[in-house]
C-alpha cells in the first residue's frame, strides 16, 4: 500500500517536473545570466521541491512556491564565499550564447543591461516582464510587501532607462505623448510659482 502511494507521488512529480522544467530553466538563466548556473538552480530547486511534496497541499500553488525557492536559491549563492571570489586571467572566458525562444535579437542587448542590475531589482524585473506575474504574485514568490515590489521595478526600470542607448528604446507613437493641455487659466500651483 505505502509503496503504491509513493510510487504515485513520485509519478505526480515525474509529471510535474517534466511539463515545468523548461520553464524553470528559463526564469533561473533570466536571474543568474548562466545557463550551467541556471541548471544548478533548476536541480537544486526541484530537490527541495521532491522534499516537500506532500506539504504543498494546493497543487495550484506548485509554481509560485517553486519560483519562491529558485529566487532563494539564487539570492543564497551570492551569500557563499566562494562565489565571491574573484581571480585574475589573462584570457577572456567563453560566453554561452544562448538566446531564448522569444528573443528578436533587441532583446539580447537589453538583457545585458538587465544584469547589471542588482539582483532584487532583478528578481522583479525578470518574474514581472519575462515571467508575466502580477504584483502580488511577485510580493509572494519573493516574500515581500506588494509596495517593496513597486518600489524595486521602479527603481530598476529608471537605472534601465538610464543606462539603456536611444537605440534600443521603442519607437514612440502620437498616441504614446501627453495630450496637450487646453486651460485658460493657470492652476493654483502655477499661480505661487
């Protein structure tokens, strides 16, 4: 009996971890610009994930609590000693060139941009506009308020606009501008200037 039921959860998590795997990948090379990194975050994500199985009771949750243990994994790599060391080499190491399904090729510049930012920004830049979360759905993966998540996105999108050249920025359309104002008299504001 208890073999038949482990046999089924590791059957329900065989499937679950097939189905998102691609996808975890994916989030996990967006916040560490790494595939074998990446790969790491994945595997390591996933262990916990089997670990803690029978405790997430809505299977309907799965990915925000997966999410919520990549971004930990990822913060808690840059907390080890070993990897904040650095050395010096004389040659240049090779960069993995690999691209998402859904990169143009303006993507992949602005990319280099969205790394260096700092790795909360990050965090937030990468599950709102490549992963497609709500606020709230970051305030939950990330373990913080709705307000914090505002407040990083907004920040890391003015370092972005800051450092970003002219020519990536998207082509702006008429209907993108302020509509002109059509008051004849000055507001009370401009009035005590």
């Amino acid at each position: 009996m208890a073999s038949a039921l482990r046999r089924g959860r590791d059957e329900e998590f065989a499937d679950y971890m097939a189905a998102r795997q691609a996808s975890l990948l994916r989030t996990a090379y967006l916040l560490c610009g790494d595939r074998h990194t990446a790969e790491d975050l994945v595997q390591t994500s996933l262990a916990k994930l089997y670990l803690a199985w029978d405790k997430v009771e809505a299977r309907s949750s799965v990915d925000g609590y997966v999410r919520r243990i990549l971004v930990n994994e990822h913060n808690s790599l840059w907390r080890r000693a070993w990897k904040r060391k650095e050395s010096a080499t004389d040659a240049v190491p090779e960069v993995d060139h690999h691209l998402d399904a859904y990169d143009d090729g303006t993507s992949a510049r602005l990319w280099s941009f969205v790394q260096t930012l700092p790795r909360k920004q990050r965090a937030v830049i990468v599950l709102r506009y490549y992963e497609g979360l709500s606020e709230a759905e970051i305030a939950e993966t990330l373990g913080v308020s709705a307000g914090t998540v505002k407040s990083q996105a907004s920040r890391a999108l003015a370092a972005l606009r800051e450092r970003t050249p002219s020519s990536l920025a998207p082509p702006v359309s008429p209907a993108d501008l302020p509509a002109p104002s059509h008051r004849s008299h000055p507001s009370p504001r401009e009035d005590q200037s």
